[in-house]
C-alpha cells in the first residue's frame, strides 16, 4: 500500500480520474504509468515531493511542459513531480528582469512580457515549458539577436537532492548557474524559479518564401552560405519537406524595417528567385502567435539532430536528397536553423550549453497517425541521422535521441567534465536521474 504522507500539492494517483490524462507528455509515442503524479503549486511542494522520494526510494522525474522528444519528464512506476504550477512572476522594470516561476509554458510568458513591451528569445511551439527549454539552451526566432534562452538567464532557485532550497546566481553556486545554461533538465535538482533578462520588443518583420523541391540543392547552398553570416537581426530557418510532401520554405524574423530586411535577403532573392515571397511588418507577439499555430494537446513522432560546423558538402547533400526523396510516410521533413549572430558570440566554455560555432543546426523529424507506421519512420529518422554523421558533429540536448549512443559528448563536447563534476557536487547520489541525465563520472 502507497503511504502518500508527507505529499503536498494536487496529488493524482491511478484511480483518479484523471490520471490517463495526467500521465500523458506531448510525444504520444510514449505510454507510462507512473505510481502517483504530484502537481507542485509552491516550492515547498517540491520540496516535500524530493524527501518523499528520498524516503520512499522511490524514483522520480521532473516535468514542466512534458516536451521532452523521449518522455523522460515521465516514468513507469515512479513519482512525476510536475512543476507547472509554479506561475508566480514579477517584472522589474527598472532593470528589465523577470522573476518567473518553473511552470510557465512559452506563449502565455510572451504574452505577458508583451504587455511590457519586452521578449525572452526562446522557442516557437507554444506550450513548451520553460524549465526544459531554458536548462536545455532554447532556440528560436530572436536567437541570432538575443541569444539562447539560456544565455538571459540570470538566477535559478532550485530545490537539491537533500531538500534544501538554493539559490545560483554569479555571486553564489556560480559553478550551478553555469550548469542550468545549457547542461540540460532534470540532472541536478528541481528548478523552482528562474530570473532572466529580457529585451524591448515591438515590431518585426517575418519573411517566407518557397521553391520547387527540385531546387533543393541550390537552395540549401545558398542558404548556408548566407543564413548564419547575415546581420544578427535576422534569424532564418529553412524547411525541407520530403518530395511530394510541398515546397521547400524558407522563413525568418527580422528585427528592424522591412525596407532593411529586402536588402539584407537579396543575396538568397537573386540567387535563387523563389516561386513566391512574402514580408509582413507586425508586432512580435503577432508574428509568435502566427508561428505557432494552434496548439495541439499531442503528436506521435520521433525526431533528432545535428550540427552542421561547416556547409553540407555535394556529397551531404546528396545523402539529404535521397532521403528526402524516400520518406516513408507522409509527413516528414528536414529544418535547419540558423547560428552565428548573438549565439556565437558567447565562448564555449563559458556556460554548459556547447555548441556556439555551428553554422546551423538539422533537425531530422518524421510525424505518424497510426502504430503500424511506427517502425519506419523510427528507421528512416536513425538512418538519416546516421548517414549524415561523416558532414556533422553533436547534436542539440533539447531534441533528445535516446538513438545516440553517444549522446552526452554529442550534446555536451567539451563541456561535459565539468558538468560531471557539478553533477557530484549537488547530487553525489544521483537522485536526480534519467536515461540521458549527466552522469557522475
Ligand atoms: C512541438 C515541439 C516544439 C519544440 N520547439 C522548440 C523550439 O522552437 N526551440 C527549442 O529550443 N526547442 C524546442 N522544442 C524542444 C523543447 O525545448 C524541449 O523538448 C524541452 O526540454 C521541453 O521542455 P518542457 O519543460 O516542455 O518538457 P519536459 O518534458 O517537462 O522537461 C524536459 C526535461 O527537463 C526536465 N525538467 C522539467 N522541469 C524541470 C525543472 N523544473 N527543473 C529541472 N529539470 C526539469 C525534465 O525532467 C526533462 O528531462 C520543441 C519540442 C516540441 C515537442
């Protein structure tokens, strides 16, 4: 019998009702059943829920926005110590800071940083959680000018292995600070709040445009060549959906005017001329809201990454063809996002988030509706990734692969000594622990 004493918060266990909800992330390839789910309203939910793991020896996992690419914000048998809601926040005006709690998820936060006239660059899907986005670096539209979302981050609160509720900032746990930029979730402890600088915001420009699939390899050529040089204002991605399955597109958020923006693309305009093209000049919280679409409650996928730290050779790109030309299903696709800017202007070594000097990073996925798809598409993706590794190097901890066998140097590189060693620091039991958590050593 579960002797659930000592638990505080919305306790869910498999008899409540809504525990087939409760129990569900995102990715709903993935079906656990953990023991009993805690919703934290306050960090001493969090804190009583780490004791009672301690004491119960009960493993555990922390969620936010239950987007991990692998579920492991999820665990059969064990406790989920879910963090959303942790909604307290407070602006500073004065030196344009936020204090959020752990919760938030991403489009709400920009939309109450808007009401401010500020952003925190971060991610394009609407519900990711801010804790695993942040811990894992944090990519999107405003990157190339703001950086990672990690890189705004200025103090995280987190309760430890013992219980205890600390403090990391640059006057106190530097050595922690340094490893929620980038280090990845749930390795160190249960991040309760998290303080970040944010940057005034009011119009963009958004761009889009598309070509035929037969003009894939020219048009990746001239977009690597361009994308990750071009003025940091702009940040580009590239989408590449397999043949048959639409245009190539390219699209991008640009901070300034439109009129700017018209000469900053031209080199890729004239380059390739597009069968269409469009530019927008809106507000950025319009231009988030357009990007992410409606929100959806899940998806069945598997997806993965790598870095590109040089252009994709004719060799590369014709490995990226082929397999873009025998996608199994129907919606597969390839994206590259564009580095450089605000992103390479930080030292590797100087926060736990590795990879600074890609030109771009490839984000291989594939979607199904129905199980007996599964298994190909699984295939395509690892054969994809795999046959691009002689033209890549890493991979981004924020798309997790539990294919890459290899995956703490991949996402880590250099830095993983040191988040080992930060890691026997703060939790030398390993209570905070997952298939793809930074080991002691
Ligand atoms: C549809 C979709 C779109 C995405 N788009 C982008 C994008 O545009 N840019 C980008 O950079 N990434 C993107 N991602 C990836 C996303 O950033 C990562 O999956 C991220 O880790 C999700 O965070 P989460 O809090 O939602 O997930 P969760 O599954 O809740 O958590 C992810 C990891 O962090 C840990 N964790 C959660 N909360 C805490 C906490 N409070 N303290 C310590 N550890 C914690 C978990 O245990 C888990 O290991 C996308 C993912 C999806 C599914």
């Amino acid at each position: 019998m579960l002797n659930i004493g000592g638990l505080s918060g919305c306790i869910i266990l498999p008899s409540s009702p809504c525990y087939d909800e409760a129990r569900q992330d995102y990715n709903s390839r993935f079906n656990k059943y953990p023991k009993v789910i805690v919703y934290c309203n306050h960090t001493k939910d969090v804190v009583n829920a780490v004791l009672w793991a301690r004491r119960e020896q009960m493993p555990f996992r922390l969620r936010c926005g239950g987007h991990s690419y692998e579920a492991y914000s999820l665990i059969n048998c064990g406790l989920v110590i879910d963090v959303s809601g942790l909604q307290a926040m407070t602006y500073h005006k004065e030196n344009q800071t936020i204090q959020i709690g752990a919760g938030h998820r991403l489009l709400p936060l920009y939309e109450t940083l808007w009401n401010e006239g500020v952003t925190l660059p971060g991610g394009t899907c609407p519900t990711v959680g801010i804790s695993g986005q942040t811990l894992g670096g944090g990519y999107g539209y405003l990157s190339r000018i703001f950086g990672m979302t990690c890189d705004n981050l200025l103090e995280v609160e987190m309760v430890t292995a013992q219980g205890t509720v600390i403090c990391a900032n640059e006057s106190q746990n530097i050595d922690l600070l340094w490893a929620c930029r980038g280090g990845g979730g749930g390795s160190f402890g249960a991040i309760t709040s998290f303080l970040f600088q944010v940057h005034p915001i009011g119009n963009v420009v958004r761009f889009r445009m598309t070509w035929e699939f037969s003009s894939l390899r020219n048009v990746v050529q001239v977009w690597q060549a361009w994308a990750p040089f071009t003025d940091p204002r702009l940040t580009s991605l590239m989408a590449l959906p397999s043949k048959n399955q639409g245009d190539l597109r390219a699209s991008g958020i640009f901070v300034g005017t439109e009129l700017e923006l018209r000469q900053i693309i031209s080199p890729l305009l004239e380059a390739i001329p597009p069968k269409s093209v469009e530019f927008h000049t809106l507000s950025w919280l319009e231009a988030a809201k357009q990007i992410a679409g409606s929100p959806l409650r899940s998806e069945t996928f598997k997806s993965t990454s790598a870095y590109a730290y040089t252009p994709l050779s004719d060799a590369a790109l014709d490995q990226l063809t082929d397999y873009l030309q025998n996608a199994p299903g129907q919606a597969n696709v390839v994206s590259l996002a564009a580095y450089g800017g605000a992103i390479s202007q930080i030292p590797v070594q100087a926060t736990a988030f590795a990879h600074r000097q890609p030109l771009f990073l490839i984000h291989y996925q594939s979607y199904w509706a129905k199980e007996s798809d599964a298994d190909k598409n699984i295939r395509w993706i690892e054969g994809f990734r795999s046959s691009m590794l002689p033209y890549t190097r890493g991979a981004y901890q924020n798309y997790a692969d539990s294919l890459i066998l290899d995956w703490s140097d991949a996402y880590f590189g250099e830095n993983l000594n040191r988040l080992m060693h930060i890691k026997r620091k703060y939790d030398p039991d390993n209570l905070f622990c997952f298939e793809q958590s930074i080991p002691l050593g």
